[in-house]
C-alpha cells in the first residue's frame, strides 16, 4: 500500500491534485471544515482529478494530518492498494428516527462478496447532527456478518452542533451516510480505542429515558441535575457539555466503557439529548479531564493496536477523537496526535478529524459501539 497526502486551506483546483492523481489512488479521504465542503466546486475538482478513484469523507471540528491538528483545511489523502477491493455504499438520512433503517440499507448494499471475497471490514462516516449512533450501529450490525468489524465516525461542524457534511462520488450532503468496505484478505485492519476521563461525583439512576434522550436522574429532570453540577458552565449549554460527559454505568454500578456527550438540552422537557443510547435502568457519572489524561488515553488506544505484534511496511492511521478532549486540550490538542505517530513509528501516515461521535470496536473484541470524548484508531496497510 501506497499513500500520499496534501493539506490545503482552500477548494483544490483539479492541478493542485496532481500529487494525488500521480499515486494512481483507488482510495481518497477527504476530511476538511464545513466551509471548505460548501463549495461547489469540491466535489467536481476531485473527481475530475482524480478518476475513478473512491471518494470517502466528511465535515470535521478539526482536521488531523501528517502537519497536525488544523482547522479551516482540507486533508485529502490518497491510497493505492496492491490489491484493491473496496465498495462504496450511501443512503440518505430520513431524520434520526431513521438511523437504525439506515445502518441496515448501508449494510444491505455492502453484505455480498467481492470478486468471491467475503467483507472483512466496514468504514462508516454520517452526519454528525440528528442522528443516533447507536442505532446507525446497530442497523449495520444486524445486515453483517459478526466476524465483520466496523469503525468511524460521526462528521464535526466546528463544534456547533447544527449542521455537518459527508462526501461521496455521488454527492456532498447533509443527510448522506457513507460507508467503504474493505474485502481483500490481504488487507490489515487493526483497532484501538481509549479516552483517559476521570469520574467524579455520585452515580446517578436513570429513572426514565428514550433511545439517546435522558429525561430523568433519580427521579428528576435530567437538564436540572446536570445543571447544578456545572455551576457557572450551565449558561453555555449544550457546548460546555462537551467538557462534562456521562459515564455509562451497568445496574451493577459497574463501568460499560462508553461515554456519552450532550448534543442537545430541551428546556421545556427538562431533557437532555446525548449522542448514543443509555442502559435502561443504569446510572450516569460525570466525568472530567486534563490534558495529560487526555495524552495519555490516546498513546494507550496505538499501544492497543500493536498488541498482536507490529505491521510493517507503509501504513495509514485513521484518527477520530471527539471534539471535547480538542476542547479541553485547547493549545496542547497536536499532543495526543503526536502521542500515536511516536508508537506507530516512520512509517505510518496519519489523517482523520475531530467529531461529534466516534465508531470503534472495544479492545475486548469486534463488537461495535458508539463512543464519545474518545481517541479511535483505525489502522490499513497490506500484507506482503
């Protein structure tokens, strides 16, 4: 595998991607601001640059590339497969009660084989804005195979939370969802993920909830009691809820190892509308970081990727982490990046971007969740 990389602060004319078209790419990943995706002229230039290579990308709230953490750019990066077999799926989004309809049409285009070869790995990008991770999740995972592993991420929007993009060779939308799956055997995909927050105060029961909005704490009005424990934070709902996530606890009190950002609040409801879904009958716990924490998680999520042993030749990083920890970390962010190209070592690539929800197996095994404040990685290379 092949890769190469360029970072601009604008929308490439078709020239300016002759780097990229010179690799031959059967792959492009696009992650760039929302200003950059409103353009036009985008998706034409790329395309009538760069073939019939795939596109695949989204809106950021930060872009992540060899240079580093950046924002108001574009990173598009090439790949060229020895041996390429890679499908391009898209559905629309009807509205976040779709996301589990939509997870299943995703799934329904990219099940069959390839060229005789079962999918092996399934790469997905939405819109960050109105929709239900969880269950886009669950729908994928219920028209695939269980050995199929799935990552990605949720599209950025600078942290505004109002509306985001993904790209395709079929179009830049607002309501797209894109997904690319990978079937070769020969490529390597590997996962790792952590987040490095720390609890603090009681566990609070979920005493009533629906899908991804959280009603009541103990009995209470959610948005009330979430309030009170951000103090002179609260008059900067729902952005200052990026820096104070939940902890998902089981009805045992015990971690599940999911976090869950505040997207939205309802003060008429009293309700808050958070990223994925919550254990019924569980219990919440606040959570905060530092920087070092924050650091710390994401050397331990490249760490994980290497515990079967190392990957040689050239290799690509996919990085999604949450817009929260880019927050926290303010000035110090490139930290946690630079953190995973020292244990990924010289040949590794890096791109991705900062978002409003990242998809990712846990360390334990396959199985799919939707994560929040948390530093995914998805590593492509090929086997000799």
């Amino acid at each position: 595998m092949k890769v190469t990389q360029i970072t601009l602060d604008h929308c490439p004319e078709p020239a300016e991607l002759a780097p990229l078209a010179a690799l031959q790419p059967q792959l492009v990943l696009a992650f760039g601001a929302v200003a950059r995706f409103r353009d036009a002229a985008l998706l034409g230039n790329l395309k009538a640059a760069l073939g019939e290579a795939t596109l695949a990308g989204c809106t950021t709230a930060g872009e992540i590339g060899n240079e580093g953490v950046s924002d108001g750019s574009l990173v598009l990066t090439a790949l060229h497969f020895e041996n390429p077999a890679l499908r391009l799926a898209c559905t629309d989004l009807a509205g976040m009660d779709d996301s589990q309809a939509a997870g299943a049409r995703l799934a329904a285009q990219l099940s069959a084989p390839l060229g005789g070869m079962a999918l092996r790995q399934v790469l997905v990008l939405g819109q960050g804005v109105a929709i239900n991770g969880s269950a886009l999740i669950e729908g994928l995972r219920s028209g695939l195979p269980a050995e199929v592993s799935i990552s990605g991420g949720l599209a950025g929007d600078g942290g505004a939370f109002t509306q985001s993009y993904t790209l395709s060779n079929a179009a830049v939308s607002d309501r797209q969802l894109v997904a690319l799956g990978f079937y070769h055997p020969r490529t390597v995909v590997r996962h790792g993920s952590f987040h490095g927050w720390q609890p603090f105060g009681p566990a609070r029961r979920v005493t009533r909830s629906e899908g991804n909005v959280l009603f009541e704490l103990d009995g209470e009005p959610a948005l009330a009691v979430y309030k009170k424990y951000l103090g002179e934070y609260a008059s900067g709902l729902p952005g200052t809820g990026l820096l104070f996530p939940f902890e998902m606890l089981g009805q045992d009190h015990q971690a599940v190892g999911l976090i869950r950002t505040i997207l939205g609040v309802d003060e008429v409801q009293g309700s808050l509308v958070l990223a994925g879904d919550i254990v019924p009958d569980g219990y919440l716990r606040l959570m905060h970081a530092s920087t070092d924490s924050l650091v710390d998680g994401a050397e331990a999520a490249a760490q994980a990727l290497f515990a079967g042993g190392g990957v040689d030749g050239e290799k690509l990083a996919l990085l999604v982490s949450c817009v929260g920890r880019k927050l926290v970390m303010g000035a110090r962010v490139d930290e946690e990046v630079e953190a995973v190209v020292d244990v990924m070592g010289a040949q590794a690539q890096v791109t991705g971007f900062y978002s409003n929800g990242e998809i990712s197996p846990n360390l334990e095994g396959l199985t799919c969740h939707l994560h929040n404040q948390t530093m995914t990685i998805t590593l492509l290379a090929e086997q000799g």
